[in-house]
C-alpha cells in the first residue's frame, strides 16, 4: 500500500510490524519493534501515528477490527478509508449470514467453522460441532466448500467499480501454512478455469459488490472473500480495507490502487475500468507469503534486493519466530497453475537459505 501510494505522487510514512528493508525510496518505514519499542497492535500504531506529521491517514488490516483506533487515526488527519460506523457495520457477521442466505447456502452445508469476530488473515480459524460452547468472541459460520477468491473493488457513494477477481492460497504447507491461514493470491486471465466460468463469476461479482457497497455505504478500496462454487462467488467475508491482493491488481493491470483509493475517499471519484476487458489481455501473476517452519536469525538478506521475484525482504539479523511471515515471492506466467508452480519453486529457495543461517553457529 505504502509502495502504491509513493508511486502516484504521494511522501508517505509508513507504520507497521516490519519495516521491511525493500521499501520504495519515497516510502519512510517505521517498524513498531523497532522504532518504537513495541510490539504491533491497531492501538499502539493509531499511538504511534500521532507523532507523525501527515495530511492524510489511510489503515491496513487489523484496524477494520478495532473502530477505536481508526477512530483515533481520524482525529490525527483526514481518514482515508472507512470510518469507525461503517466498519461496525461491515464487520458484523450478521450481515454476512444474511448475504450467504440469499446466495442459498445456509440451509444446505452440514460442516461449520468457529470464527473470531476479530479474524483477518484466517487467523483462529477452526471447525466447529453443533452443540459446542461458542464463545463471546466468536461466531459461527457455515463451512462452502468450493474454491476460495477475492473481489478486489473501490467504492463512494453507493457505487462501486470492481477492479479484479483472485484465487486464494489458504493453508498451503509449501508456503509454511496449514489449516485456514491465508499465504497468497493469483490474478488470471479471463479464460482460466481456476475459478470456474469466469464471465458468470464475474457477473455475480459485480452483484454483490455493488450491494454491498450501497447497503453499508462502503468508501474507497475494498475487499469481499468468496467461495466459488458452481461457477457463483459466495460471499464469507467483508474486508473494509487494503487487502493483499491489490497488489497483483496494480502489477497486472497497471491501475493505481491508492490513486483510486485517494480519489474515491477525497473526491467520490470512482475511476473509469473495465475488468472483463483487461482480464482478456493480461497474462497470470501470483504473490504467496513464505512462512517460517521454525525460529530464525536472518543472515544477509540484503543480495535478495537484487532478485525482482522476491519482496517484503526482513533486515539482516532479524529474529523471526515459527509460523511469522518471512518474505513474499512472485511468479508470471500465461496461467494460473504455472505461476504456483513457480512461487512453490521460489518458497522452497527461500527454505535452503533460512536452513543455511539455521546451521551456523550463533
């Protein structure tokens, strides 16, 4: 997000748990660990914000789950992004139930998931019994099987511009991951079958986030995760902010995702695009997250700046704990299946390295 809002013209400060080594040199990277001398949270960064001079504020995830700290974010500067009433409302599982009951899925599926009410990445994901205790926390939500994706989209004033389709990477243990944990996303053309009929996914798309966007009055960019099954996108989640697959959308189609964010938030523009058209032009991109399989000290990460296919590069000499993300890897190619291949192949250079720096002595 940070990269994307330097590319269209913006100096940006960015805060997070990483501070990544690779930033673009219009970005300023604040690490939380190290900056601050604390540990990432939605509070401690809305916190730390406040020192930092700015005209505008915009939030990644967590902070679609915590309207308090977007709502102190919002007292700092003008808020780029959707405000603590909105997020309320797009985040109630309710809402959702709804949606999936009108896509005819409730009173079909007999496996169910236990969801936190705070959930972002598939974090806490796990099955669920009828009958089990649910906690205060938590909710329950019906189990569709199928193929998971994302609608990609930006919003202001009840209308919406769908900006592209993904398939999700969940659980993938050639990434580090397992059960419904998120590690990447591929953007295909429109004639790949990954997702099914991609032209009736896409009129179904569009659908749902039109109706989103009228019904909770959705501004800026904007994320809803799906299902596909049967060639229909059933909706699981709303994710009122910047979500990772963006990035493929402005790496594939050459669409300023913050520009459109910023224009949609300051303006109520919504920018003229066609997806199904450029969908039919483009070749296939993949983004997945390497995690690690166990605690690492990084060695000299910075001979990875060099190598185009590998981003979000830790500092030398970072501590990362098992099951933290290490870095992302990328992959092109003229379908969806080859650009996994790929990021697998890519991962598991990533996995020689970090076994190398294992095995020296500290």
């Amino acid at each position: 997000m940070a990269e994307s809002a330097a590319r269209a013209g913006y100096r940006v400060t960015a805060v997070d748990a990483f501070g990544d080594l690779d930033q673009h040199p219009g970005v300023r990277a604040l690490s939380m660990p190290r900056d601050f001398g604390a540990r990432f949270s939605a509070t401690a960064a809305a916190r730390a914000a406040t020192e930092i001079a700015c005209d505008a504020v915009a939030y990644l995830s967590p902070f679609e789950n915590h309207p308090s700290a977007v709502r102190r974010l919002a007292q700092r500067a003008m808020l780029w992004g959707n405000n603590p009433a909105v997020l309320r409302r797009a985040r109630d599982p309710g809402r959702f139930a709804a949606m999936l009951e009108q896509q005819g899925v409730s009173g079909k599926e007999t496996r169910w998931l236990l969801k936190p009410r705070a959930s972002g990445g598939g974090h806490g994901i796990r099955w669920w019994v009828p009958g089990d205790r649910v906690p205060a926390n938590a909710h329950v939500q019906p189990f569709v099987d199928g193929t998971p994706g994302s609608i990609v989209f930006v919003a202001a004033h009840g209308a919406a511009v769908t900006l592209g389709v993904t398939r999700q990477i969940i659980g993938d243990r050639a990434f580090g991951a397992d059960g419904f944990r998120y590690c990447g996303s591929i953007l295909a053309p429109a004639d790949d079958p990954h997702l099914g009929d991609a032209s009736r996914l896409l009129i179904a798309a569009t659908e749902i986030v039109d109706a989103a966007a009228r019904d909770l009055d959705l501004i800026g960019v904007n994320c809803i995760d799906f299902i596909a099954r049967d060639g229909i996108p059933v909706p699981i989640e709303l994710n009122p902010r910047w979500s990772a697959s963006m990035e493929l959308v402005e790496r594939v189609y050459g669409v300023s995702v913050f520009g459109t964010h910023a224009d949609a938030c300051s303006n109520g523009v919504l920018p003229t695009f066609d997806l199904a058209h450029a969908s039919a032009r483009h070749r296939a991109t993949a983004r997945a997250i390497v995690f690690a399989r166990h605690d690492v000290v990084c060695g000299d990460t910075r001979t990875w700046l060099d190598d185009a296919t590998v981003r979000d590069v830790p500092h030398p000499g970072e501590h990362i704990r098992a099951a933290r993300p290490v870095c992302t890897v990328f992959a092109d190619g003229d379908d969806s299946a080859s650009c996994y291949t790929s990021c697998v192949r890519r991962a598991e250079r990533v996995y020689e390295l970090l076994e190398s720096w294992s095995s020296v002595p500290a």
